[in-house]
C-alpha cells in the first residue's frame, strides 16, 4: 500500500497541488478533528509524499485502524479508513471457576477495547504465565474470534488446557560433606516430595520455577550463617521427565571450611575508639565464635540505629570481612560513613478519613524542625498502633536533600465501633435485653465511651463510661463511668450502682499513673443459708475507695501485639467512708515476642500473668473476695467457679490467686486476619496461701480482626479436673487484645 500511496504522491506532487480540503471516512472512535491533529496534515500546504507518509503512520500508532488508503482529487485528500473491530464479549474456557477471575485480572484486555492480534498474544502468554506461577506447565491457549449477529462487536475465546505440575523427587547437593537437604529444606522454596504430601504442614513437591536461582542463594546464605565464607552454590540443573512430570534437582557445591572471627573493629568517626570498643561487646557478632552473616546483618542494623539516633539518616556501615585461608580466620571491620545530619523539614499525614490530624500528631516523636532520630521514628509508629484506632500505621521517609526528609506518616483506619445486642427469655426474670454500645475513636477525636443495658422484668442494669485519654493533647487523661449491676450467682445475688472517676498522667514514653475514686453502693442478697452459717452478710453496704495505679506499655500494636511488655499493679484503699473496708492489690504482666525473625515463620508468642491479694481490714464482702476461672484467667472452668469452698461445698472466695498462661499464635489465612492459636493455662487461689486450690487447663482458639473488632473463640479442656468443678468447654469475647 505504501508503494501505491507513494506512486500517486509523486504524480501529484509533481503538479504542485495545494491541499484544499481534508477528509476522513470510517471513522467512529476518533472525531474528524482529532484524526486531523494526528495527522499533521493542513489547509494550505502543498501536498508532499513524505507528509502523506507520516500521516498514515501517525494515525496507524494509534492503534485503531486495519488499513488505511488515501485518494486525492483537485486537492481535496480523502483517507479512506477501517478500524479494528470492538470486542464486546471475553469468554475462558477450560478453566476452573476459582481460576477464572484471576485470569480476568491479568489478560490485560477488556470488553470495549479494540481487536489487537498482538494483545491477544500477550494474553496467551500472561494466561500461560499465570499457570506457571501455580507450578503449572506445558499450559496451551488457543484464541477464537467471531462476529456477534446483530453488531460489529466481537466475541473472543480463549481455550485453556491446562499442564500439569512438575513433582520435584529428589534434591542433590552434589560435593556438600557438612550439610544435608534436611538442613537447607526449611528455607529453599523448591523441596522434595514428602508423603502424603497434599496434606497441610506437608510439601507437595510441586516446582515454583521463578524461585529457583533464588534457592540456590538461600542455600549459599544457610552455609554462611555456619561460616563458610568460602562456599559456592551452582545455578540449579532440573532433570524433567517429561512423560512422568517427575524431576530431579541439583546444586553442585564446593563449601571450603568454616571461619572463626579473630577481631571485631568498628570505625565510627562519631565515637572515639574507647567508645566503639565497647559497642563491639553489643553485637551479636563475638571474637572466637564462628562467623554468621546473618549476625552480620543484624550488626549493622544495630550500628545504623546508633549513628541514626543522632541525626545522621542517610548513615552507610559496610562489612569489610578480611579473610585468612590459612588459619581459617576472619576479621571483620565495620566502617561507618554517617554522611551529614538530618532534620525532619514535613511531617504529611495520609489515610486518615475520620482521625484528625491532631490525633495523629500527639503521639508523634518526631515533628517538623526536630533532629532525626530512628529510634523515635519506630517508637512514634508504634505509639500509633497502640492506640487501637488504626489497621496499619506506616511511617515512610522522603529525601528532599542531604540534611532534610519530609515523614510520610500513613495509616490505615479500622473500626473502632462495636455494637451488639440479645433477646432471650428466663423462667424467673421473664423477657432478657441486651444491647451495647462502644467506641474507642468517637468521631475521630480519641474519646473513648462505652454505654452497656441489660433489662429485665425486675432489674436494670448498665454502664455507661467516658475517657480522653490526652485531654487538650496534654499527657493527661480523665475519665469516669456510672453504673448499675445485677448479677445472680449460683449461691448469692448482688446489686450495684455508683460511679468512678480516673485522672491519669502519660511520663517517661511507656509510663503512665492514674489515681481512681469509686464510690458504690452494693446489696447481697439471696445469700445461701450455708453461706450466711459461714459469715457473710446481707444487706446494703457502701464502698468509698481510692486506688492509685502505676503501668508500662511498649508494645506495638493494640490487638495483636508482636513485641513488648504490658505492665500495670495497682492498690484499691477501701475505707473513705461507708462499712466496706480492705486494701485489695492487682498486677498484670504481659509478654508478647514475634519469632518471625528467629525461625522464618509468622508464629508469636505470649505469656500472660496476673496475681491479686486482698485483706481484710474491718469488712470484706463476698463480692469483694477473689475467684478464678473464665476466659481471662483459666479456661476450661467456668467464670468465677475455681474458688475456696465452705464444707457444704459454697465457693467463699480467696484472698489470694496467681493465674499465667503460655500461648502459641499462627497464621490460618493472611488475607482476612485469621489465626489460630495454641495455650497452656495454669492457676492457684487460696483462703491464705496459694497452696490450697491449682488448676490447669489447655486449648485452642481462632483469632480473627473482623470489620467490628477482635473476635477470639475458645476451645478448652481442663487437665486436673476435681470433683464439683463447673467446667466449660468453649468460650468467646470479641473487642480484646489477643
């Protein structure tokens, strides 16, 4: 076609034509003016070959158009266009259903776009690609193209056939002496097939293709984390049987011997040499021991935070491992270049529909003007997460040049709502409500309230609570509740009402102090004849107290924490006022450490303990005593049920317990926040020592962050069961921290 364009031009051009008007048919995606703009032809000109040339290239890069001719007539130039046809259906055949969105989503093309045979190549390909990402092989794609009746629309089908999955059998590592596939397999992502491998926990096997010069430097890495600074890994050589799908893979491996670190020196040009010589005592690198890259790697981190805490936020420390072959002897030096230092110039805030900005701001660290620092940078993310307000805090670090980052502080709100509500019916108490109604965020302003109503026949009671937690954004905090309760025990009832008001103190980062005030009225009845023949009494009672409270909290997330300790004791003075008189102590202590880092795997650890004691000091009611049992100290046994008894078999309360559980946490599915986990608890209560009662129990549960808060369920089993224990073998919560 371009020749003929060319011959016309030439007549034409021969005669000196003036382009005297520009014309376009077919065209219907593009109007007459773009098409003109594109061409770069105008009124006026004289009519070249070379012009004529590029105008039919400029409009055939915009990949609508089939063919395209032109005429030309007395100066009138006619380009006679066919544009591609539009595709108005995409169908997959040959896959399953759950793979057939995921195919959508990469094809590339979508219904309305043009017919491109070259895009759809590139979706046979990405089709094909995505099956090999799935150890998938030998995937074949065949397209369709017809015309719909009615329409100019087209329908394209693709046809999958999809290959199968390549079975690794065997993994050689020819020429290792010192090490085994069992000692690499934990961390290459291409492994044997195990029996029954389809199972969960177990390896299928299958070949991840893309993985596997990676495995090969994960392979290099396990030998060096042992020493062998020497060692060479191959690039993997895969046997495939092609008529079995079967495979054997191997790694050729010369692994030279293990190095000792003779001396550990650090060139720190911020610190004198004294100074730097005692670092050296910090790392996890130590002369004598045999030398492990990934120690190394944790080294430098340790040595960047150092310099980093001081400004220095583009610091570089580079490893210099200086290697004797003779004695097998490495020396490794750390130079430390810190650059300049850096001040923080923004501090821009993202994702935050509903939190205001201040909200932020307050537990920042770091703001506009202030000296760098890295350790202030984590903790003000962490700071963040603790507050329960948002799924995912982020801090990122923008250069703007050698002295000055702007902080891109981005979070990720959850809801912070809870509400619930129940219906139920009792024999004695006839219809039974329920609702509650909390939120720990309200309108974004860090107020935290709660409003709880249980109603029936005879009885309402209820909560409804208030705390700022930084009042004006000072460290300071109040808060207060007022109250009615009515709970009917298996042995008493009691009824409660009365009010408390908190004021609290944030010092120290991880500290805080607050100072309580309670005053509630409280009425014991229904109590049981053998109960009454024991010393307890009936009637309204008045409780003034004070209870000073003293915590720690470095933690770094409020739900789901993966480093830090919870810490808190405080101690109830009872006796400003009313009959009620006794100083009750409590103290909590948890301990939350993720093993991500340690073993590769997402599994974190928990230890949770709490020990209470109480005297009394001229009157202690029986609400007032202390029981275990229940979700929040040992479960397995129901709430309040592990107890001193009388001898007609009353639980009386104690005035001393200890409770502490172990708990394993793992990851069941990623994408909704789904976890399991595993524990271990174990109590003692007593009358006057923690020898009297002990009781243990283990379980499983399912942790889920769901759209309304932290749902946990519990199955537990109770190992040492006595007589007339009450137990019970699934429990829920929804709204705490794992």
């Amino acid at each position: 076609m371009k020749k003929l364009i060319s011959i016309c031009v030439f007549c034409t051009f021969s005669n000196a034509v003036i382009i005297k008007e520009i014309k376009f048919s077919g065209l219907y995606h593009l109007s007459n003016e773009t098409a003109l703009n594109i061409s770069g032809l105008k009124v006026g000109n004289t009519l070249k070959e070379e012009d004529i040339n590029q105008a039919i290239l400029n409009l055939y890069k915009q990949n609508y158009f089939n063919n395209i001719a032109v005429e030309e007539k007395n100066g009138i130039i006619n380009f006679i266009l066919t544009e591609k046809p539009t595709i108005a259906k995409i169908t997959i055949s040959g896959v399953a259903s759950n793979d057939r969105k995921q195919i959508e989503s990469v094809l590339g093309i979508k219904k309305g776009s043009l017919f491109d045979e070259a895009s759809i190549k590139e979706a046979n390909e990405r089709i094909k690609s995505y099956y090999e990402t799935r150890s998938f092989f030998d995937t074949t794609v065949e397209f369709k193209k017809k015309y719909l009746e009615n329409t100019d629309g087209l329908e394209i089908e693709f046809i999958v056939n999809r290959g199968e999955n390549i079975i690794i059998n065997n993994v050689y590592l020819s020429g290792a002496k010192k090490f085994s596939y069992s000692d690499v397999e934990p961390v290459i992502v291409n492994k044997e097939e195990e029996f029954m491998g389809w199972m969960w926990g177990r390896n299928d096997g299958k070949l991840k293709i893309f993985e596997l010069s990676n495995d090969s430097s994960r392979i290099s890495d396990e030998y060096m984390k042992k020493g062998y600074l020497d060692v060479k890994v191959s690039e993997p050589f895969l046997r495939t049987y092609t008529d079995t799908y079967k495979a054997n893979l191997t790694y050729f491996i010369q692994e030279g011997k293990p190095y000792k670190i003779k001396e550990i020196i650090i060139e720190n040009p911020l610190f004198d040499e004294e100074s730097n010589k005692k670092t050296v005592k910090d790392l996890k690198s130590q002369v004598n021991k045999t030398i492990n890259i990934e120690n190394i790697r944790k080294d430098i981190k340790t040595l960047e935070t150092q310099s980093a805490n001081l400004g220095y936020a583009f610091v570089e420390v580079i490893p210099d491992i200086q290697k004797n072959d003779q004695t097998q002897e490495a020396s490794v030096v750390f130079k430390v270049i810190p650059h300049e230092k850096v001040y923080i110039r923004n501090v821009i805030i993202s994702g935050n529909s509903r939190t205001v900005d201040r909200v932020i701001r307050r537990e920042l660290y770091l703001t506009e003007g202030n000296l760098y620092n890295r350790t202030d940078l984590d903790d003000s993310r962490n700071a963040l997460r603790r507050t329960s307000y948002f799924e995912d805090v982020n801090i990122k670090e923008e250069k703007v040049d050698n002295t000055h980052v702007d902080l891109i502080v981005e979070v990720k709100e959850t809801s912070t709502g809870t509400i619930s509500g129940g219906i139920g019916y009792g024999s004695s108490n006839g219809i039974l409500l329920n609702a509650s109604l909390s939120d720990t965020n309200i309108f974004g302003s860090g107020i935290k309230s709660s409003v709880n109503v249980d109603k029936d026949d005879e009885t309402l009671s209820g909560r409804i609570s208030l705390v700022n937690p930084r009042v004006l954004d000072s460290k300071y905090s109040l808060g207060g509740s007022i109250y009615s309760s009515d709970y009917e025990w298996d042995n008493y009832s009691e009824r409660n009402y009365g009010f408390d008001i908190t004021v609290g103190r944030q010092f120290a980062r991880y500290f805080s102090a607050s100072l309580t005030y309670n005053l509630e009225k409280s009425n014991i009845y229904k109590l049981s004849p053998t109960l009454q023949r024991t010393g307890y009494r009936l009637g309204e009672t008045t409780k003034s107290s004070i209870t000073p409270t003293i915590g720690f909290n470095n933690t770094d997330d409020y739900y789901l924490p993966r480093s830090g300790f919870i810490a808190s004791t405080g101690l109830e003075f009872a006796g400003l006022g009313g009959e009620q008189k006794f100083i009750s102590s409590s103290t909590r202590f948890n301990f939350y450490q993720g093993l991500q880092d340690f073993i590769g795997y997402d599994l974190i650890y928990r230890y949770k303990a709490s020990f209470y004691k109480v005297w009394d000091t001229g009157y202690l009611p029986i609400n007032q005593r202390i029981y275990l049992g229940g979700i929040q100290s040992v479960r397995g046994f129901e709430n309040r049920t592990l107890s001193p008894k009388n001898r007609w078999g009353d639980e009386i309360g104690g005035t001393i317990a200890f409770a502490n559980s172990v708990e394993l946490s793992f990851p069941l599915i990623d994408r909704i926040k789904l976890r399991g986990s595993v524990f271990f608890d174990y109590g003692m209560i007593g009358k006057v020592n923690l020898d009297e009662i002990k009781r243990m129990s283990t379980g499983v549960g399912v942790e889920w962050i769901t759209p309304i808060g932290p749902l946990q369920l519990i199955f537990a089993k109770p190992l040492n069961k006595k007589k007339g224990d009450d137990t019970s073998t699934f429990e829920f919560t929804l709204g705490t921290r794992f």
